[in-house]
C-alpha cells in the first residue's frame, strides 16, 4: 500500500460505526473553535466600537468644542456666567438667615433685580415680617453696609455665600445687601453681560445710596470671584460719592488669564489651537470683557485683596499679580492696596474664606485705616 491510501484507509476506517463517539467529539471540538472565533470577532467588534467612539468624543471635545468655543460669543457668555447652574434661589429662612427682607432694585429700563438685605446682628434678631416692615428706615444706624457682588454660578442663596453673610453680620455688625445680576435666580431673565452686571451693580449701589440715603462712606463693595471683576468696572465708573472700601476676595487680572487657569481650561492647553479658540476669541467678546488690570489706574477705591493659597479655581498668583498692579496704578493719594493670603494648610480653597477666625478682624482693621 501507498502511504497515499494507507492514509485514506485510516480515514475511511475513521468513518466506520465504531468510530461514531470519536466523530461527536470532533464535531464538538469544531463548534467550540467556532465558538472562540465567536468571542474573539465580538471582542473585537466591541473593541472597534469603543475605539470609534473614543474617536468621535476626542474630535468633539478637542476640535468641536473648541471651534464652538471661538465661534460663538454665546457659548462664551453661557460657559462664563454659568447663571444657569443653580439649584434655585431659598427664603433666607432656609438658609438660617433671620430678619432678612427679599426685595426688588430697578436696574437698566425693564429689569428687575433680586436682593436680599440681611441687618446687622441677624442671629440675635426676632422681628417678624411685618415688624420690620414697620420700621422705616432699616439703615438708621451707623454701621457699615456691604454691598455683596457674587461670581459665576449659583444665587445670592448659594451656601458659601450665606456663610459669608452670617460672618459680616454676626461678628462684624455690617448691614448685608446681595443681589442677582440680570440672568441670575429671580432677576429678570436676559441674558447677563459684563457691561449689564456692571450696570446691575451700580443700580443696587445707587439704590442704597438715594432711595435710602446711605452715604457713600458708609458702603463697602465685597466681590468675589468673577464679582471682583464687575467690582473693579463698576469702581473704575464711579466717579464721585465713591464706595469707602473695597474688598476682592479671590480676585483674577483678566478674564483671558482666568480662562487658562481653570481647572477645565487645561485640558485644552496642549492644543496648537489652543490661543487661538479660547484666548483670542475671548479678546474680542465684548460681553465677556473683563480686564480689571486695565481699571485700577481709575479706581480711587482702596481695595483690600484677599486669596488662600490653595485656590484651585483661581490661583494664588492672580490675586498676587493684581495687588501689585494697584500698588502701581491706584492713584496715589489714595491709601494703598492691601493683600492678605491665607495658608494652605488652612483648605479654604476659593469659597471659604469666612471660615478663617482672623477674618472679621482684618477686614475692620482695613476699614478703620481707611476711614481716616
Ligand atoms: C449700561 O448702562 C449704560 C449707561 O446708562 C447704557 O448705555 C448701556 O446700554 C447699559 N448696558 C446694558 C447692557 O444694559
Ligand atoms: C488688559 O489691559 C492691559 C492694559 O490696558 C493690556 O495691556 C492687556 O493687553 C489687556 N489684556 C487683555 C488680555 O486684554
């Protein structure tokens, strides 16, 4: 025999009934080769799916969006002023705050802004509403009154911002008043600009100074954030009956500079198109214009600046930088800017300031210097 049909004899052999057991088990050992292809086809169709996806995320998110970004004054204002991130506006109730009346300022022609005046003292307080409403002049008193003007986000209710009010309220005795911009919780529902939030602060400021005769030397403006900001333009515009004080808590020099330290913002840094989607475009917005470097050669306000070290939001430096600019650029018959930083082991990151026990002191220490 050939070894050629030796070999088929050995596969007809395989064929016999005898043999029938062995032939299942082949065909078993074939349905699993053709289960592990299976497996492997759809590993690697699941593979190719999640590549593809990542791919399209990774165009929307570094070219897209980017594109978008420039493209697009409103996508700026909506990622800039975030007015509509907010989990609603509270009573002041809520937020533990007694004696605090809600009301309404006029600003520019049809908007209606939301503002909350907290007295000094609040947590002592036992009026009801219509007991205070029974006093007519809630001001008649000597002491400070606080204008407060918030950054990005949320409402005069957020908490951080309420820890601050109980602060300025409780252990420094200061009268409170805190708006919404246009845009923001119950305020008229336009779209809010630098300019328009400029205007909004003036009008609170304006309001407090004619509808309730407060003079000028009795108010200090507290912004935070993008607050400081509208601060300074709003500082920058008045020009007689200026504010006593200023206070800049967590300030930033421009918003271009603020835009690249963000926390989100350096995802983006690596692309060549960085400059041009996000700081170019932004140069050019005129509703989100905000360079209070080139400002403070105007403000005759004395500011005092204040920035923890581990701010993660705005860093450190920014508040560092800007003091040094009023050092150079305030007028110089004014008293000079104040920095104060607070350390990092502190944690009081962006929004916790009013934690620090020294607070109350350093801030009426600055008032006082100013005040002769
Ligand atoms: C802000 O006020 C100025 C001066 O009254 C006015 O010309 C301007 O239109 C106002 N801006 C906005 C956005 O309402
Ligand atoms: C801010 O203003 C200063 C002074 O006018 C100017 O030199 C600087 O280029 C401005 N910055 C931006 C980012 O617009």
């Amino acid at each position: 025999m050939t070894p050629e049909l030796k070999r088929r004899r050995v596969v007809d052999d395989d064929t016999t009934p005898t043999n029938v057991p062995n032939q299942l088990e082949r065909i078993q050992n074939d349905d699993d080769d053709e289960q592990f292809d299976d497996k492997r086809l759809s590993v690697y169709r699941i593979l190719k799916y999640c590549l593809l996806n990542i791919l399209i995320i990774t165009i929307i998110v570094f070219l897209f969006f980017p594109i978008i970004f420039r493209s697009s004054f409103t996508v700026q204002q909506l990622l800039i002023f975030m007015n509509y991130v907010n989990f609603g506006l509270t009573e002041p109730v809520q937020v533990g705050l007694h004696c605090t009346r809600n009301l309404k300022v006029s600003s520019d022609e049809s908007i209606q802004l939301g503002v909350w005046h907290i007295p000094p003292d609040e947590s002592k307080c036992t009026l009801n509403d219509d007991q205070l409403n029974q006093i007519d002049n809630l001001f008649n008193d000597e002491r400070m009154v606080i204008l407060y003007v918030h950054g990005i986000g949320g409402t005069r209710s957020t908490s951080h911002r309420v820890d601050l009010y109980k602060v300025l309220s409780n252990q420094m005795h200061f009268h409170v008043i805190t708006f919404d911009y246009r845009g923001f919780a119950d305020s008229t529902h336009i779209w809010p600009t630098s300019d328009g939030m400029t205007n909004d602060t003036n009008a609170v400021y304006r309001w407090l100074r004619i509808n309730h005769g407060i003079p000028s030397e009795r108010i200090v403006v507290w912004g935070h954030s993008l607050g400081t900001a509208v601060t300074v333009r709003f500082l920058s515009s008045v020009t007689e009956n200026i504010p006593k004080a200023a206070i800049l808590e967590a300030p930033f020099t421009t918003i271009q500079d603020a835009t690249i330290v963000f926390p989100i913002t350096r995802l983006f840094k690596f692309l060549p198109w960085y400059e041009w989607c996000f700081f170019e475009s932004l140069a050019q917005n005129p509703k989100t214009r905000f360079n209070s470097t080139a400002l403070l050669d105007r403000v005759r306000t004395p500011l005092l600046i204040l920035h923890a070290k581990d701010d993660g939001i705005i860093p450190f430096n920014q508040g560092k930088q800007l003091h040094q600019i009023a050092e150079q650029i305030q007028p110089t018959d004014i008293v000079r800017a104040r920095f104060v930083s607070f350390e990092w082991d502190k944690g009081y990151g962006h929004k916790y300031i009013a934690k620090d026990p020294d607070l109350p002191s350093v801030v009426t220490n600055f008032i006082e210097s100013v005040r002769q």
